[in-house]
C-alpha cells in the first residue's frame, strides 16, 4: 500500500515537471521543471528499490544525481551565455543560436 502512495506522488511530479515545460517560456523554469521530472523518477527507483529490497534502484538514483548536476552547470553557464549576448532567458525570443 505503500508503494502505491509513492507511485501516486511521483507521477504528480512528473505531471507538474512536464505542464512547466509545455507552458512556461522561461528558461531557468524549464531546467526546474525538468529538474522535477527526474526526481519525479528518482522517487520512483528509490521507491521499488525498496519495496523489492534490492539496492540497484538505489545505485542509479546515484548516478541519475551525478548526470542531473552536471547538466545543471552545464545548462546553466549556457543560459548565462544566452542571456548575455540577448539580454533575454525567454525561450519565444530566441529562436536560434545565432549572433
């Protein structure tokens, strides 16, 4: 019964991380979003990981972390960059990743 709590939590998560992304222009609540998404996911293999009693959920939520925070930094100096070559973090208005 348990289980099922969890499963219910995490797929409202990803339900809220997938409607931000659809809906919000800005980018810094897009990377939130998505950030959201795979701890939406994360709860999820920490969840069965438990529930099965093997600890291998538990290993990929580790290395999902790992992954998470390096495109953070990554994603993040990029939006820097972005914001300072158009003075804007507004998906709509930049349309491409020219000059």
């Amino acid at each position: 019964m348990l289980l099922q709590y969890y499963m219910v939590l995490s797929a409202l998560l990803f339900t809220i991380g997938v409607i931000g992304v659809l809906i919000r222009r800005n980018a810094i609540i897009i990377f939130m979003c998505i950030e959201i998404m795979l701890n939406a996911v994360n709860l999820l293999f920490v969840a069965f990981s438990r529930e099965l009693g093997d600890p291998s959920g538990q290993v990929i939520v580790f290395f999902v972390m790992t992954v998470a925070a390096a495109e953070v930094a990554i994603g993040l100096a990029i939006i820097v960059s972005v914001f300072n070559n158009h003075a804007t973090v507004n998906v709509d208005e930049i349309r491409s990743m020219k000059g």
